[in-house]
C-alpha cells in the first residue's frame, strides 16, 4: 500500500512535469530530488526511465478520461 501511495505521488508530479516540459523533463534523479526521496526507491517502483515515461503516459490518459469524459 505504502509503496501504491509513493507511485501515485511520483506520477501526479511527473504528469504535472511533463504537461509542462514534455516526457524529456523527467527523470527519476529529478523526482526524487523533488519529492524527497531516494533516488535508488524511485528506481525500484518503476525500473527505468523508459517505464516512468509509459505509466506518465497512462497516468496522464487517466486524468483526461477523469475530468473531460465524464
């Protein structure tokens, strides 16, 4: 549960950065500087950079569907 909480918290920023900057913005490194926590435990929720980007993707379709089609 705990480690459900710390991904959804790293996504709503990382949707927040790449609405912003685009999927180049991010980076687990700067995530977890921004959220204040370790960099190798973001690394462990999502694998690579690679990863994040996808579920950033998801995340991102997720709040479209959430707040426009309904």
């Amino acid at each position: 549960e705990r480690g459900n909480q710390t991904r959804q918290l790293i996504l709503g920023r990382a949707v927040q950065i790449a609405s912003v900057e685009g999927l180049e913005g991010l980076s687990l490194g700067r995530l977890a500087a921004e959220l204040k926590l370790s960099k190798s435990g973001v690394f462990a929720l999502f694998g690579s950079k690679e990863e994040l980007q996808l579920a950033t993707v998801r995340a991102a379709v997720a709040v479209y569907v959430d707040h426009v089609l309904r």
